[in-house]
C-alpha cells in the first residue's frame, strides 16, 4: 500500500497542475509547507458538561476532560463555543453582548486544558444569532439571494459576534466559523428559515450554494477576529467525508476567485488568506470502507481525501496548511469480536499514511473523549469516544482507556501505556 500511494501522491505534488511543468521532466522541488506535523498532529474533540450541560455527560466535566487530554499528551484541543451560548442580542436590535457567566466557564476550562499541557486552541461554532425580527432555528441563515439586506444584517453581526470573543478570549489562536455545512441533503448545520429538520432536502441550501454563503462568514468572521488578535487564525468550517464536502470546498473557493465577496464591501477581495487561513475536513472512514480488509480500506480512503488537497492545488492555494477537524470511529459499526482492536488499528493506520502521504496535514483532531452514556443521543453517536463515560452504569467501565486510547498514548509518546497512566 505505501508504494502505491505514494506514487499516486508523488505524480500530484510533481504534475502540471501544482508546478507547470509536466511530471516526465521530473519533480526538482517539493513544495514547503507551513504544517508543523510533527509537533501537533495530536489534536482532540470534546465538550464539557460545564461548557454545555445539556449536550454532554454530567462527569465529562472541565477537569475531567482536561486532565485526560493531558494523560494522553494532546497538544490542540478542538472547543465547541457556540455563539447562542456565549452571546446573546439585545431585544429590539442587533447589539451584541457577552454572557459573562458562561464566559468565565470557557476560561476556568481553557486555563485547564493549558495546564494540562495543550498549546493550541480551535474554538467551534455552528449556532447563530441573527439580527433583530429575522425568524429562524439558530442554525439557519438569511438567504443571501431573496433577503440581501437581512443577510447583510446578519453577516455584520457575525463580524462583531467573532470581535466580542476574540477580545474576551485571547488565549484561543483558531476559530472555525462552522460545521459540515456541506450536508445538502440533511442540512442539520446550515439551511434556511423554514427548515423541517426532516431530512427531505426541504428548505436546505445546495453543497454550492453553501459554499458561497461560508465565503462571506469566514471573510467577516477573519475581520472581528483580527480586529481584537491580529495573529489569531480562521480555519474553514470542516467538511463531511461526503461528495459534497468536496462541492462545497470548490465553492468557497471559485466564488472567491470570481471576485463575487465579499458581499457588503465596496471591492471584490481575491486573497483567501482574508477569508480563511487553514483548511479543514473531517476524513471520517467512508461507510463503503468498513467491510474491507484493513490495508484496502485506507489505501482507497487515502486516495480518496487527497481530493481535497487537490481543489487547493486547482485554485494555486497548495502549499496552505488542512486540519482534519474531526475523524473517528464508533463503537455501533464494529460491535462483533475484535471489533476494539479494528478500530485502534485503522486508526494508526490513517495516521501512519497522513505522516506518508499528506505533509500538507497539520492536526488530526480524534471525536471525541467519551462516550455517552447518560446525554444519549443515537446508536451511532453514542459510541464514539477513547474512554468509556464516567457516568457509565458498569463502574468497571467508568473512565476506562479503550484499546484506541492506549495505542494514541503509545503512538505519540513513544511508549506503552501502564495501568497509571490514565486515572480513574
């Protein structure tokens, strides 16, 4: 399998596309990525019981979670912060205020997490507050093509929501303006008013269309922020493993190049790096995968999520940094024997060919710490997590390290685990 891809990714880095130049005349140069890969590919996912009670185990606590990424040796950590939780608006207009409660919560956590040994922190968000009499779920959006003004309202909003917490929280350093909003079909993240929440495509914006509308979020969010902290960084609401991730990442970045952003601004503005500094995606193993012997189950995903370095190779943004924001495995597809051990493998293995095959991939963020076991929400999500919840019934179980946990442990530390390592 390393042989074969890295052929494949030999001919994408040498070919005309990345250098204008044909692969027969050889590859003279690799291009120089900024990633620093081998310092933080360790990143994580979770949120806390304190942070957002109602979202979450009662014992995944701020504590909790950040002495476990500590035990492991994480060194970013991925925050959910959404904007309906820390923020609220005033009643009759669009003014802005922070929730000072809320907001001493985040930093009693993020002190935690940086005790505990994290350097780096991507807060997330994929809630909106929108401007005074627009009615919609806080995961709708004005649309920008039957309600301009509104959807100006909003965006001008959301530069100062982005403004409001880059100045409260100038430990964060990354901020992702969004989540798999590429889900046409389901549109949970993004849609418009009226959203039935049903799954019939009703009242959900296209893979394309959202692309367009993340262009102008992440441009006005990049201006809040960097108006509080120059050096913060945007990162680019992380993709689905989908088809559609790749629809919507073209999106972002055609419409850019088409010099159709930002929407409000007198001049169109053709720079990405004023829209998003770093790319992300969630390469979760495609579902068609997980019936395959392991080997060929990560040569074809490897293959398969160098499309999306490819549309940055396509529109001359190759050399920029891809967090894979999330990625993971769930207990509810691989339930019969060995299944544990299936899952801590392929997961070495994806970070194996990252290290081989995808230089230009900085931060590998694992979803999530625990699973749920209390706050149920599906068959399918409550099995994610490298630790047993500390809120599961079998008290054997609580806070106990999964075969995945301990071969993280062992893959960037260097060493095995030992029955201490991780408290219980």
């Amino acid at each position: 399998m390393k042989k074969l891809i890295s052929k494949i990714v030999s001919a994408v880095l040498c070919g005309a596309i990345f250098f204008g130049v044909s692969a027969a005349a050889g590859c003279k140069k690799q291009p120089e990525y900024a990633a620093e890969q081998d310092k933080y590919l360790f990143g994580m996912c979770e949120l806390t019981s304190e942070t957002m009670p109602s979202a979450v185990d009662s014992g995944v606590t701020n504590e909790w979670t950040a002495k476990k990424m500590g035990e492991l040796g994480v060194k970013t950590a991925r925050v959910w912060m959404h904007h309906t939780n820390i923020l609220y608006r005033a009643e009759k207009s669009d003014e802005l205020y922070l929730n000072k409660n809320v907001a001493e919560k985040y930093h009693d956590y993020l002190s935690a997490l940086k005790a505990a040994g994290v350097e780096r922190i991507l807060a997330m968000s994929h809630t909106f507050i929108h401007p005074y009499g627009y009615v919609g779920d806080e995961t709708s959006v004005p649309d920008p093509y039957d309600d301009g003004e509104t959807y100006l309202r909003f965006l001008k909003m959301y530069e100062n929501a982005y403004a409001l917490i880059a100045e409260e929280f100038p430990e964060i350093g990354f901020f992702e303006p969004g989540n798999e909003w590429d889900d046409e079909e389901q549109g949970i993240y993004l849609h418009r008013a009226g959203w039935s929440g049903k799954g019939d495509g009703a009242n959900t914006y296209s893979a394309k269309e959202a692309g367009y509308i993340a262009a102008d979020m992440c441009y006005y969010a990049n201006k809040g922020v960097k108006s509080k902290n120059p050096q913060a960084k945007i990162v680019s609401p992380g993709t689905t493993y989908m088809e559609s991730g790749k629809t919507f990442l073209e999106a972002m970045y055609s419409s850019v190049q088409e010099r159709r952003h930002p929407t409000g601004e007198e001049y169109a503005n053709t720079n990405y790096n004023d829209y998003w500094q770093i790319v992300a995606w969630h390469p979760y193993l495609q579902p068609a995968l997980e019936k395959d012997e392991d080997e060929a189950a990560i040569e074809e995903w490897t293959k398969y999520n160098l499309g999306w370095h490819d549309i940055l190779v396509k529109y001359g943004d190759g050399e920029k940094t891809m967090w894979a924001t999330e990625v993971g495995f769930t207990d509810d597809r691989y339930k019969g024997s060995g299944g544990q051990e299936i899952i801590a493998q392929r997961m070495k293995m994806m970070l194996d060919s990252v290290k081989q095959n995808m230089p230009w991939v900085e931060t590998f963020f694992y979803f999530r710490l625990a699973t749920c076991e209390e706050h149920l929400i599906s068959s399918y999500e409550n099995g994610f997590g490298l630790f047993y919840s500390p809120n599961h019934a079998d008290t054997a179980k609580q806070s106990a390290p999964k075969p995945i946990a301990k071969m993280l442990y062992a893959y960037f530390n260097g060493k095995e685990s030992t029955e201490t390592t991780f408290a219980r």
